[in-house]
C-alpha cells in the first residue's frame, strides 16, 4: 500500500475532484489518478450550470414523444449513429422502461433529494475551496416558439412549483427585458432566477485540483486498467504496469468508469451521450442570462472564456470519430435565434457524458467489495449534482450515514 495513502480517487473531473476535497476536509490522505489529467473530460466543455431546477429525470415520456421526431434529423437534438445502433440498443431498451410513469414517480423523488443537497452543499463547499468568487446567479431563461410547446411544458413546472421552485413565465415583452435580442420567433418563455452557474467549467475544475495539492493531496496523471480489492486494500494497476495501493478506492472516472468495475465482474449498463459545442468569443453577443431552447435540445451560456453554444444528445459511444457537424448544426440555429450573434471565431469541442438509463446516477458501494465507492454516471448534471455527491461520497467511506436514501442511487439496482 502506498505510504499514508487512505483513499486513491480514479478521475480527477469535478465529480472526482470535489469528492476527493471532501474527504481531505475529513482528513484522509487523498490521491486523484487521471488518465489525461484534471478538466480533461467533460468537466472542461460543460455548459457551466448547476441546474438545480431539473429535477426530472431525462427518462421520461415526454421524451419518448419527442424522441420520433429527432431520430429524423441526423444533426439534431437526439441521434444515434448507424454504427452504433445495434450496440446500444441494450440501453435503449432499459431507457424505455425507465420512462414508465411510476419510475418516473421514483426517479424524480431521488433527483429532487440529490439536487436539494447538491444545493445546500455548493455554496459551504465553495466557500471552503476559497472559490465561491466564481459562483454566478443569473437565472436560466426557457423559450417556446409555439403554443403548444409551452402548454406541453406546463406539467414539468407545475412539479416545480409543488417544490417550491420559484420561475416565471413571460411573453415577448417580459423576455426582452431579461434578455433582449431574441428572434420575434419565441412567443412564450420561463424565466428561472434560482439557477445558478461556474464562470468557467474548466477553471473552476483546475481550480479544485490546485486546492487539493494545497491541502496535501496528490493529483497525477495515470491510466488506471485494473482494481484488485483485498482484505487489506485495493490495488490499482497502471497501463504501462505500474501499481499503486490504498486502503479505498473512489471510481468517478466518467465515460470510463464501467469498464473498471467490468473488471470486478460488475456490469453497469452505463452509456455515452457524447455532447457537442462552439465558444464563441465574449463579445460574440451581449448574453445576460443562460437561455435554453428546449425544442431544439441546446443552450448558451456566458461564461469567463466566451460565449458558449452547445447540448444535444449523440448516443455514439466512446470510439467514433467526432461528428463537428453537430456543433455547426446548433451554431447556424443560435445565429437564427439570436438575430446579433456573430458566429465567427469559436472553438469546437467534443466530450463524453456518462448516462445510465434511468438519469440517475451510481453513488454506492461496489458488489465485489466495500472498500471501492462508486460514482458516477451524472449524464448533464456532473457539475450540478458534483459537491452533493462529493457529501455523499466522503458519507459513505468514512462509515457516517449518508444524508439521503441511498437505494435510488445503488449501483446494483439494473
């Protein structure tokens, strides 16, 4: 076993890296292995919100409804490359099932438990990393081009209301005055003030890796291919055949982490949603608060590095090339639907979002051993659910009882 080393964290994203800070505060000696390094992943091209509000689960039969219609267009919000239908039709299948109305009953109940102590977690959690500077409260704007549209939506936020989730609807006039420039084409939209945001993604996850080594812990690059619990501990073997050893092992590497608990002869039906944008530069347009365009499953977002236009679902896995006509796709609707955008100038990018079928994510212990805690599979809400799960997860391998029911979150529920 590595000298004073209690826990190894594999993934040094912000599940992984708030996760790791949590359990330093609670003074174990803390290592992040990564096999690129910190904000590598996802962590780095999110959309910067902690989507707190969301509370319903992906899986849902509203959907399923929309899902028809979205198949049809190869650069839209849901698509499924031809190579790779075959392979994900597995999960596709339990996605379905997930979307039955009692689950859905289930999900929601746990994801609103999970963001309501992601949400009181955040701002301690910040405030003790010395990062709540970079916290932004600016509210979340939905739009609807049609009346249909907007009555459609009026389910999801009578839910939120019976939360005490505070929004407003608007017409055109309303809209302008929170964000002005939007296409005449929006008749309807729901303002959301308690949404909140990252200045940016990526620096706040270099950030947290910073504080960690601050704080005594370790965060290295290495490819983890192997976990070996015993009786004594865990041990972790590197692909150029180095090993490294600790008493307990945390798994929040992302896309990654089912093929390691594969190999303790677990298996998670976890998939990817790979998720596209462009970054614009900051001036690119005069955007005051994050605006979704639900229909057309995107949204934008101001943050420290730019103007940033992405979402969409790719159910592609993690070995196709990248489809950039994805991003180009949702960059020629924002032109549209915000008249002043200057499209010029951005950044592509690609990442991988780790989805279970049912939009809840795995928070647990491994079947094979109590001394692994898994964590992840938090498909679009790895940065909003991250410093509630980061509570959970140090619960967990401290022995202390965790703060909500664990059950909907078992790793073993599939």
């Amino acid at each position: 076993m590595d000298r004073n080393i209690d826990v190894i964290v594999v993934g040094a994203g912000v599940v992984g890296l708030s996760a790791a800070l949590a359990l330093r505060a609670r003074g174990r000696t803390v290592t992040v292995l990564d096999r690129e390094g910190p904000a590598a992943g996802a962590s780095a091209g999110n959309a910067g919100a902690f989507a707190f509000t969301d509370i319903l689960p992906l899986a849902s039969p509203g959907i399923l409804r929309k899902a028809p219609k979205w198949l049809l267009d190869p650069l839209g919000p849901l698509s499924v490359p031809p190579a790779y239908a075959l392979r994900i039709a597995p999960w596709m299948y339990r996605f379905w099932r997930a979307c039955a109305p009692s689950r859905v009953a289930a999900s929601t109940r746990a994801q609103t438990a999970l963001m309501d102590l992601s949400k009181a977690e955040l701002e301690p959690f910040l405030a003790a990393t010395g990062l709540l500077a970079m916290l932004r409260k600016e509210g979340n704007l939905q739009v609807y081009e049609t009346e249909a549209e907007f009555r459609a939506s009026l389910p999801g936020w009578q839910a939120r209301a019976d939360h005490g989730i505070d929004f407003r609807h608007m017409d055109p006039e309303e809209m302008a005055e929170v964000q002005p420039g939007l296409s005449p084409r929006f008749i309807r939209g729901t303002f959301t003030p308690g949404w909140y945001s990252i200045t940016d993604p990526k620096d706040y996850t270099l950030a947290l890796a910073e504080r960690l080594r601050t704080q005594g812990g370790e965060v290295t690059q290495g490819e983890v291919v192997a976990l070996t619990p015993d009786d004594a501990g865990v041990t972790l073997t590197l692909a150029d055949g180095q090993t490294r050893r600790a008493a307990q092992v945390v798994l929040a590497a992302g896309a990654h982490s089912h093929l390691l608990a594969r190999g303790m002869g677990e298996r998670i039906p976890l998939e990817t949603e790979r998720g596209y944008n462009t970054t614009l530069p900051g001036d690119a347009f005069d955007l005051r608060t994050q605006i979704t365009f639900g229909g057309h499953g995107f949204v934008i977002t101001r943050l420290a590095s730019g103007i940033r236009v992405g979402g969409a679902v790719e159910l592609g896995g993690l070995d196709l090339p990248p489809n950039f006509r994805r991003s180009e796709a949702m960059l020629k609707k924002a032109q549209s639907f915000l008249p002043g955008l200057r499209p010029t100038g951005g950044v592509q990018w690609m990442g991988f979002r780790p989805s279970l079928p049912d939009s809840l994510p795995a928070i647990g212990k491994a079947r094979a051993t109590s001394r692994v805690t898994y964590a992840f599979g938090h498909g679009h809400l790895g940065l909003t659910q991250s410093a509630g799960t980061a509570r959970l997860v140090a619960d967990l391998v401290t022995g202390t009882a965790p703060a909500i029911d664990m059950t909907p979150f078992s790793p073993q529920r599939f």
